[in-house]
C-alpha cells in the first residue's frame, strides 16, 4: 500500500453550510495536491469545483436531497440534472428515511432508481446515503437491498448531519446486505488514518472525511509517498 491508495478511497467533504467561495477553493486545491478520488461539494459549488480540478483526475462530486432525503423524486431527479450539467460526476443521494421506517419499500426503490437512471444515463455514479443512525439493522439491511435492487454503485452510512456515526459494525453489515452488487461508503467521524484503515478492513471502497490534510500527511508518513 502506498499514500496514493489512501487518497484515492477519499471524498473530501467540502458540505458544511457557512463555508464560503474561497473555503471551497482551498478545499479543491487540497484535493488536487493529494489527488483524493474526489470532492464532495454543495450543489451551488459543482459548477467553481469543476473548473478548480478539470484534468486533476478528481471527481467532482455533489448531494441530492441533502441532508434529510424528503424531497420529491422528480425534484431529486432535477437536481441531479442540474449538478451532472454543472460538472458533477458522482450523486450522494439520501433517501427517503420516512418512507422506508413507514415500510414503503416500492417508493424508496423507485425514488432511488430514478436518480440512478438519470445518472447512469450520463455515465454519472451514485452513492446512497441511508442516515444508519435513524434506522434499525433490519432496515439498514433493507435499505441496502433496495440500493442495489435500484442499480446504485454504493451505499453510504450517513450524512455526517444526522444522529451517530459511521461504526464499523454497519460497514459490515452493510457489506453482507449488497453481497458485492455495490460497493460501500463510510462517512460521519473519519478524522484518521487508523478510521480509514479500520473501515477499509471493514469493507469500505470509499471514505467522506474533511480533515484530509492530517490523514494524507500520516499516510505519506507511513506509506511513502
């Protein structure tokens, strides 16, 4: 393992609502020096991250419906248009919360699959978020079967703006739901190395962190660069 491999499980989180133009800028320009595999940027912001890291190699990256998953499906659908004609490449979309503790696993199936759709359409991947702190592991299992019944390409543990944290215990149960038909996403607490290398043992493709500075130093610390 090399600092590259660290880097490119990373999505550097660039969502916090008060962050300004310039925070945004800083954040890709960071992102550029480490070549992390993407940014995760705030709808209005796809369009400045784009022309930040055109030819880097680093996705560009947005949210849809973000941060509570309520939104209609066609509006989710919209906005996903909206940030893929922007520039973004890869859609972290929550789904509805309600919906799926109500049990309506039609609707949550086909709220996600349209997204899917549009974005596949478009050569566009998509991450769903299931908020794992608002749920029980019986519909955490659920929802990640409905994600990949869906045709997503990850499911993700959580916003970072919900209840709980990422544990490694949901990446694994996570992992066992999808059975290798997406891949899984961990975000909400990644503030190290030893949190990335934990959840990529766990069964992580990828990790949403905002203090990448310190993790990608230590990794090149430890790694080699």
């Amino acid at each position: 393992m090399i600092s590259h491999d660290i880097a490119k499980m990373i999505d550097h989180s660039l969502l916090m609502p008060d962050m300004t133009a310039e925070d945004v800028k800083n954040g890709c320009a960071l992102a550029r020096r480490f070549l992390t595999a993407s940014v995760c940027v705030r709808p209005c912001d796809v369009a400045l991250a784009e022309s930040m890291l055109r030819g880097s190699g680093v996705a560009v990256g947005t949210v849809i419906a973000f941060p509570h998953g309520s939104n209609q499906t066609e509006i989710k659908v919209l906005e996903a248009r909206r940030a893929m004609d922007d520039g973004a490449t890869e859609l972290d979309m929550v789904l509805n919360i309600g919906r799926l503790r109500s049990g309506n696993h039609d609707y949550v199936c086909e709220d996600i699959e349209a997204v899917v759709r549009a974005a596949h359409q478009s050569g566009v991947i998509v991450k769903v978020i299931l908020e794992t702190g608002y749920l029980s592991d019986e519909e955490k299992v659920t929802a990640c079967r409905l994600s990949a019944q869906a045709g997503a390409d990850f499911v993700k543990t959580s916003t970072g703006y919900g209840p709980g944290r990422y544990t490694l215990r949901d990446i694994r149960l996570m992992a066992e739901a999808v059975e290798g038909r997406c891949r899984i996403k961990a975000a909400g607490g990644i503030r190290t190395l030893a949190d990335v290398l934990a959840a990529r043992e766990a069964g992580c493709d990828r990790v949403g962190a905002t203090a990448i500075g310190p993790i990608l130093e230590e990794a090149q610390q430890c790694f080699g660069k």
